[in-house]
C-alpha cells in the first residue's frame, strides 16, 4: 500500500503543485485558453485558490515523508476531492461543461484519502 500511496499521492501533488503555481504566477490572459471559467471568480480568490492548491500538493507528499502529522495527508486528500467538488459545480453553472477531469480528479484525491488511511 504505501508504494501505491506514493504514486497516487506523488502523481496528484505534481498536478496540483503545476496548476496552483500556474494561477498563483500567470495573468488572467494567460489562464483563459486553458481555464474558462477564471474571468467568473475575482482575481484575489484565483490568487488564494492557486495558493491552496499548492499548500494541498504539500501536504500529500511532506507528512509522510517526514512522519510528523501523517493525519495531514489524508486531510489534505480530502480538501482536494471538496475543491473538486466545487470545480464540478462552477463547471456545470457556467458554459463550461468540461468536468471529466475533474471526476477524475476526484476519484483519484477519493483513492488517496483511502491509501493514506491504511496501515
């Protein structure tokens, strides 16, 4: 179980640490070709947003490699499939209707919750 925690987790914070750093850094222009939805939210919460996606990469891989507050991983795991939630449902109130990557987003941020969990 832990080398399959360390793949999933490891894959999922990769993805999340790109796209939080691209929202942190980029400007609007930038995000639009690839992220539809950014002109609906105020820039600060796309700021905060990227901010909590790279805090969430964080707290998959560095709990458990330092085995101080492994319980931080599975929370984290969880704040990612409730942010997911939440992408699922700007997706489908906008035109935007894209949300397969986000299921699977969620599913994979689901499977890491469990993986983080077993002993």
């Amino acid at each position: 179980m832990n080398i399959a925690y360390w793949i999933v987790a490891g894959l999922l914070a990769l993805l999340y640490f790109y796209a939080g750093t691209l929202k942190v850094i980029r400007s609007r222009d930038q995000l639009r070709p690839m992220m539809a939805w950014v002109d609906r939210i105020p820039l600060p919460a796309l700021r905060a947003l990227g901010a909590v996606e790279i805090l969430g990469a964080a707290g998959l891989v560095l709990p458990p490699l330092t085995g101080t507050a492994p319980w931080l991983a599975s929370a984290a795991a969880i704040g990612f499939v409730l942010l997911q939630t939440g992408a699922i449902a700007v997706h489908l109130t906008g035109e935007d209707r894209r949300i397969t990557l986000n299921v699977a987003l969620t599913a994979t941020a689901a499977v890491t919750v469990w993986l983080a969990t077993r002993p």
